[in-house]
C-alpha cells in the first residue's frame, strides 16, 4: 500500500508509516489492511509457547494503533535479549529455515539405508510371490525367535539370507526392530499388491477381446456362501486358458443374487458384461435345459414308478439280492406296524419325497420370473 488511513491521535490526525517496514522491525511487523492495527507476527504464532511469560497482547490479539509513539513502543517490545519477544523471534528464524525442515532431516539418510530398506523389501516380496505360487501359508504356529519351525515366510526368509550373503546383512536380526518387513500386515500388503499385479496381467492379455466365464458356488465351514469366478478366453497362440478371478461373498445363491456379484465384480476390474461370448444364447440354452430337467423330473414323478421298481427288482435278481413283499406291512426300524404297505412307503415316502426335493431346489435357485 502506498498511503494508510489516518486517525485523529491528539488533535493531529496520524497514520502508519510505510518506511517501518523498512527498518529493524521488518521481520516481525505485521499491517492489518482491514482493521488498520499492526501486530507482531512472531509472538502471535509462538507466544502460547511461552505461556508462563507475559506479552502485550496489543502485538497479539487486539494490535496496535497508537501511531505517535509507535516507534516508542516498537522498541519497548523488542526489549532485551531472551525476553519473550526474542524467544518467539527465534523460533520464527528456525521455522523459515529451510535447512531445519523435517524433509531436509529425511533426505540426510544415506543411500545405504536406503539401499537396505530397498533389499528388505525385495526379499520379502521374492519370498512371498514363492509362496504364493505354490499355495503354501505363510504363517506358523509360534513366530518367536526361539522357535525352530517359524513357518514357511520366515523361514524362506532366512534360508534367502543364508545364501545371499548381502541380504543376510540387512534383515531379521541384522534389520532395524522398527523396519523388518515381515510382520503380518506387511505379509498382507504384499498379498494383495501380487493379486492384484497378476489380474491385471489376466485382464491386459484379453486386450479387449470377448470371454467366457465359469461360475461355481458353495459353502464353506463357516456356512456362508461364496461364488468362484474364472474367465476363459483364447490367448494370443490360439490356445484356451482358464484363469481364477475371484473369490466373492455372496448373500445367498439364488440367479439373481449370482448374476448381481458377477456384474459388479466385472464393473470393478472394467471388464464389460456385452463381451461376455454367447451370453444370450448360454442363457437360453440353460433355461431351455432348465425346463427340460423339470419336465422330466415331474414326468417321473407321476409315470416313472412302475418302470423304476421293474429296474431295481430286475438288478436285485440277476445279484441274488432279497426283495421284501410289497404288499406287506410296512415295520420302521423293527417298531410295530406303520399301517402302510411296503410298496406305499417306497413309492409315497422315498420316491416322490426325493423327486419332490429336486424340483423344490431347482424352483429355489432357479425361478423363472428372473
């Protein structure tokens, strides 16, 4: 600013003066343009550092406008040597020090250090991408330093040490306690980052061209269902690859709930569902089975029987096997009589009964309306 609003001090009318700026209180005067009061700049970033010394506040929180005696009161503050001022002053120094910043301090490690953390971390990966190829855990069941069997990561680990004497140096025992690499969530993150280098190769080698995919699902111990996804295509010497995807959570397993995790597990890795081959007519093809299956299953239900007891009491003779008197009463696990025949019990209790949990499923996991 060239000129600064005057007020009236005294009977003369009295303005800060640009030439302060000038002068030995350059560095730490501060002009506000809006309320027209100068502060000092160090004591308002650093005084609460000092909270057991006192300041004028008129530097830090309501300023100062006396323009007539300013340059008075300029040097009053000032004051002497390690005064409260001159402690905030030098703080200030230190904080536009460059040469202090914290990442002045991070660049002054060695690049020794910085070759050893890169060493580390090679070796754990090597040992990890191993591991992973042939599907073997990582963890063990005690980890200590005493432990003779660590489990396969740590192990590895050290037999990789043992033969490559550079990387022994550098890691276990000889690495920094806050910088081993080898805990389990860096295990972890190491994981994730080759699974998901390695689906990148997958999708990158499909270049955009269409594929198959072959879905199973199922529960595991837990009894939660899961969904198994792989994609089939034709790679680039015209041979036929099959490659695992992923392995997804699913609520339950019915069509729809299947078809909505494909989709999304697709939109993720921006594969797009029109590049799926034959689709459509896979979808036709399996609903026309669909309905083919159930067809049959309630043609046997209602016309099979006969047919059936001639089949199974054809194989019992050639095989010497006993047939029991189907019209005979029917006794459960040798109790008294259940009042029904035993070709009753067959037909009505076992046959329809399994036919009917077949159709049950097939209507479960299949509706039509999806």
């Amino acid at each position: 600013m060239d000129s600064y609003p005057p007020t009236e001090i005294g009977k003369r009318m009295r303005q800060f003066c640009k030439s302060w700026f000038e002068g030995p209180y350059s560095k730490w005067l501060e002009y506000s343009v809006e309320k027209d009061y100068v502060y000092c700049l160090c004591c308002y970033l650093f005084k609460d550092d000092f909270f057991h010394e006192s300041t004028s506040e008129f530097y830090t929180k309501t300023g100062f406008r006396s323009w007539n005696r300013a340059l008075e009161r300029f040097r009053k503050h000032v004051g002497d040597v390690n005064n409260i001022h001159d402690k905030c002053f030098n703080k200030m120094l230190d904080l536009s020090n460059h040469h202090q910043s914290i990442q002045v301090v991070l660049d002054k490690h060695s690049q020794k250090l910085k070759n050893e953390y890169q060493m580390r971390l090679e070796a754990s990966i090597d040992v990890s991408r191993l591991l992973l190829q042939y599907g073997l855990p990582f963890r063990g069941h005690d980890e200590s330093d005493s432990s003779t069997n660590q489990g396969f990561f740590l192990g590895c680990l050290r037999w990789h040490g043992d033969k490559h004497r550079d990387v022994g140096k550098v890691i276990l025992e000889n690495d920094p306690q806050n910088d081993t690499l080898t805990c389990p969530m860096i295990q972890k993150d190491i994981d994730n980052a080759c699974a998901k280098e390695t689906l990148k190769a997958i999708i990158e080698d499909l270049n955009g061209d269409y594929f198959g995919i072959l879905v199973d699902e199922s529960k595991y111990i837990s009894h939660k269902e899961q969904m198994a996804l792989v994609l089939r295509s034709v790679n680039k010497n015209g041979e036929v690859v099959e490659r695992f995807i992923y392995l997804v959570h699913v609520s339950d397993t019915s069509s729809c709930s299947l078809k909505k995790a494909i989709y999304s597990l697709l939109s993720v890795h921006s594969l797009s569902p029109s590049k799926i081959h034959g689709q459509d007519q896979d979808i036709v093809n399996a609903m026309e089975f669909l309905n083919i299956t159930k067809k049959r299953l309630q043609d046997m239900r209602e016309n099979g029987w006969e047919s059936l007891l001639d089949d199974v009491s054809s194989f019992c003779d050639v095989h010497d096997i006993l047939i029991p008197k189907l019209d005979e009463s029917y006794f459960p696990e040798k109790r008294k009589s259940s009042g029904v025949s035993y070709a009753q019990h067959l037909r009505v209790e076992v046959f329809v009964v399994v036919i009917d949990m077949q159709l049950q499923e097939l209507n479960n996991r299949f509706d039509v309306s999806e």
